[in-house]
C-alpha cells in the first residue's frame, strides 16, 4: 500500500471512530432526560437527621442521675473487721445492702478519706490520727457501684508524698476514676464525666490547715512537699477571694471542655456541728453566684441541712448537701463527745438532672436515702434506711435494739434534710428556668 493509501484509509478510520462517539452520546442523553427509570430509594427505616434545633425547647431528650456517699473513713477496728486468715483484707460484706443503691445510680462518686500508703515502705497500717488502709478499700468501693472518688479532703496526705502519689496509682489501677488531685502537673484537677449525653463537670476542694513552712502550704498539719503544692485543689479560709477565682478559672475551663452542668464538692465545715456554719454559708451564697448547680460537702462527720440557695445576681438556684456525714467509719455514739448517733449516719444523695431540646440541662430533682452503720458482733453493715422496706429487721438481719437505733437514724436524718429536699422539689419554678 502506497503513502497516500496509507493516509487516507487513516481518516477513514478516524471519521469512524468520532461517529461512533457521536452516537454513544446521544443515545446516553435519550436515555437519561426521556426514559423513566426505577430510581433507588432510600431504605424505608431511616430516619431524618434531628437537630437540637428541630426538637421542642422542653421536649426532654436525656437525663441522668448522680448519686454521692460520705466518708469511707475507715479506722482500725473496720479494717481489722474484714482481715483474713491468708493476710488480705475483704470490705465488699460491709456495702452489701447498699450496693444495689449505688449500682442503680447512672454516675456514684464517694469520698475516700484515708491515705494509701501501703507497707512496702516500713508503714504499717493505722486508723486515726495518720490513716493508712490496706488498697482493697479501693476495690470494695468499685464493686459496690462507685465511679468516682473524691480526694481533696484533710487525709489525703496523711502518709506523705509517696503515699500521696502511690495512692492515686492504686486507684487509677482499679479503674476508677478520682478528683481534687492530680499525679503531676500535667494532669487536670477536675473532671468532666458525660453520663448518658449529659456532660456533668466535677471539681473537689479541701481546706488548708495553719502553717509554719515558707511558701507551702499545708493539710492536716503536715507541710506539703514542693512537688505536691499544686497537685491539690485546696482553699484557705482567710483568703477565700483566691478560692473564688481559682474555682471560676476551673468552671470556664471544664465548660470550654464541654461541661452542661458544674457539682463542686467541698472539703469544709465544722466536725461535729449539725449545721453549717458562717464560712459554709458564704462559700455556699458566692458558688451560687458564680453558677455553681450543686454543691455536696463533707468533712463534718455528720449529716447538715439541705439548702436551697439563690443569688440575687443572676436568680440562679442551687442545691446545697452541706455535710453528707459519714458511710462508714468506727465513730460509734458511746465514743464520742456528741452522744446523739449522728456520727453513725449517712445519706445516699441523688440528683436527678434532665437534658432538654434546646440543649439546655438542669436539675429537676433530688431525693435521699439516709443511711446507719450497724455493728454487731464485730461486724459492720451500712443499712440503707428506705422506707420501700417494709420489715427492715428481716431485710437487714437487725436485732430488736439495731432496729429501734435505725429507726432512731432514719428520724435525725430526715429532721435534718428533709425540708429542703422538698423545698427543692416544691419550687413553683420548674427545673428549665430554675437554673
């Protein structure tokens, strides 16, 4: 085939090919713009994408509760109580009838009010003044439905930095969860737990005790270590302006990490007194000022009042639980000063909060159960005095005496939170705009 052959049978194929395109193209545009086609349909369970926005602004979307317990102040009787012939130390018998309580609670937090030093280091394990608990404590409180601890209290250092550190080492490695201290610096000192799509941001604080240090200050009269200084939430009361900022710096953060709602507790008070006193009333008026929505203290050994507080800067409302008193301790009625059993009452505090359309979140409600640490033979129980019981002596395995001291409990709790429970709950505001 010649040259010119050659270029011409390559049109040809050329022409070819661009008609066949051509073609294609246009019988692809009939198709698309004038055929009726089945088209895929979106399966028939899907759901349209909801937005806060398009919810009603009271259509209640989520809630979630937060029960709180007092001190697990454990002296050497109650640890001796539960030693075990291989050497180990057993707590879950004593929280066994409030063990259900707490397992019902979306989010539990308790105070543990001793060191964990452990005896690897010479120690040896003590009551008061300097308590050091075996760590199966830890364990116990896990099982008995707790989340969280608190650790900011004047006991916390009790067996000095190592013990300090070692401590919260025992329980992160039991997985739970802690506030009010931190392992170093880089650690937060609060907390912001999102409990069933609610996000409740929670700090704890303690009170400083005088000091003869340059600089440092002090827990339970002993100096903290330099290395310790800032690893404690801690307030003075003679320089509680600090504490306020320190507190609203803490707030603006745990918001900016997403926190709907704040629950402070404070480490404060008066031991003994079955009401708070003036520091408590002022703390408790100027957190409430800041926006606080719940306030549980402890340290007392007793349970105080409930109170609502309001603020006159803002109408805001809160919740004060001044002294949850103790869970479990040795403070039995015949050993102390204060003759009357309230060292041997507690509560178990609930607060009950709801998420609404808007993505607004407040408390709508709280309630109490009282509790009683019962010893008999050698043994303690923490008895939950719930009134749903109908034969507490049966339920509980009470003598004739136990009984009438529960019945006796119940009555001093109620007498001291029972008005502002309701006084909460009977607001005419409801819980959206109360907050």
């Amino acid at each position: 085939m010649s040259e010119k052959q050659s270029r011409k049978s390559a049109r040809r194929f050329l022409k070819a090919f661009l008609l066949s395109i051509i073609i294609s193209v246009t019988v692809l545009f009939v198709v698309v713009n004038f055929v009726d086609l089945p088209m895929q349909k979106e399966p028939a369970d899907v759901a349209p994408v909801t937005t806060l926005s398009d919810k009603n602004s009271d259509e209640v979307i989520a809630t979630a509760s937060l029960s709180s317990v007092g001190d697990l102040l454990i002296h050497a009787p109650v640890f001796n109580s539960v030693w075990k012939q291989d050497g180990s130390y057993d707590f879950n018998p004593i929280f066994q009838y409030v063990k259900p309580y707490l397992e019902k609670a979306d989010f539990c937090v308790a105070n543990l009010e001793v060191s964990l030093g452990g005896t690897e280091n010479g120690l040896t394990y003590s009551g008061y003044p300097l308590f050091n608990c075996p760590d199966s404590i830890v364990d116990a409180a896990k099982n008995m439905g707790t989340d969280m601890l608190l650790l900011a209290n004047n006991h916390t250092y009790d067996c000095g930095y190592s013990g300090f550190i070692r401590k919260i080492g025992v329980i992160a490695n039991v997985g739970l969860k802690y506030t009010g201290v931190g392992k170093d610096n880089t650690e937060k000192l609060y907390n912001v737990v999102n409990v069933n799509g609610i996000k409740i941001g929670i700090v704890n604080y303690t009170y400083e005790t005088p000091s003869t240090g340059e600089g440092n200050k002090a827990i339970n009269g002993i100096l903290l270590d330099k290395n310790a200084v800032n690893l404690v939430n801690t307030f003075n009361y003679d320089k509680l302006e600090e504490f306020y900022d320190d507190l609203e710096n803490k707030m603006a953060q745990m918001k900016n990490d997403g926190a709907e709602v704040i629950v402070v507790y404070p480490h404060w008070g008066t031991e003994y007194l079955l009401e708070a006193n003036e520091y408590q009333s002022q703390m408790a008026q100027k957190m409430c000022d800041l926006g606080v929505d719940v306030i549980v203290g402890g340290h007392p050994h007793v349970v105080e009042p409930v109170e609502v507080i309001k603020s006159e800067i803002s109408d805001k409302r809160t919740v004060c639980l001044y002294s949850l008193g103790n869970f479990i301790s040795n403070q039995r009625s015949h050993l102390m000063n204060l003759s009357t059993g309230n060292t041997e009452d507690g509560v178990i505090f609930t607060v009950n909060f709801e998420k609404y359309g808007d993505g607004h979140v407040a408390v709508k409600s709280v309630e109490v159960i009282p509790t009683w640490v019962n010893l008999s033979d050698g043994n303690y129980r923490v008895i939950p005095l719930d009134k749903k019981i109908d034969d507490w002596k049966s339920a509980f395995g009470l003598n004739d005496f136990s009984l009438d001291s529960a019945k006796g409990s119940y009555d001093r709790t109620m007498a001291l939170v029972g008005q502002g429970i309701d006084d909460f709950n009977n607001n005419e505001l409801s819980a959206k705009d109360a907050a």
